[in-house]
C-alpha cells in the first residue's frame, strides 16, 4: 500500500487555524517591497496565508495584519483582488 503522502499545512494568519495549503490564499512580499497574489504558492518572499473566505478578508484589511506579517504597507487593490478571487470572479 503506498504511503500517503504528508498534506503541507499552513496556518491562516487570521484565524490561526492550520489548514491544507491548497485552502489558503497566499500573498507574498518580495525583496523589491512588492505584494502581490501567489496563486501557485510557489513565488519568492516573505509569505502569508489567508483562509479562502470574504470574511477573513475583511478582517484582514481591518486589522492590517498582513501589513505586520509582511512587514509593509499592504495596497487596498491586493485586498480587492483578494475579495473577487474568494468571490470567484476573475480578476478583470
């Protein structure tokens, strides 16, 4: 019977809530100071996972957590995006 391979688990920097990596939205800071989106998870940076849920998102943008776990000043627009990607509307 072959092994199961070990599911990578990230914890939502909102809720706190360890969950399978693929549930979460990553957004990653990188050298240059730029935040952006990471759909593949697999970007350079300095990362932080939000659970996939408009409601974590408002939390999110309210308490500027992101801004203290990426140690920078986190663009509205990110958290638009991040609201119509949860949403399930394309990015236009």
């Amino acid at each position: 019977m072959p092994k199961q391979k070990k599911v990578p688990q990230r914890k939502c920097v909102v809720t706190n809530e360890m969950k399978p990596k693929k549930e979460l939205i990553r957004v990653v800071r990188n050298k240059e100071g730029d935040v952006f989106i990471d759909p593949t998870g697999k970007k350079n940076g300095r990362g932080a996972y939000l659970s996939n849920d408009s409601a974590v998102i408002e939390k999110a943008e309210k308490t500027g957590v992101l801004n203290r776990q990426l140690e920078t000043n986190v663009d509205p627009t990110i958290y638009e995006e991040l609201k119509k990607l949860v949403e399930g509307k394309p990015n236009e």
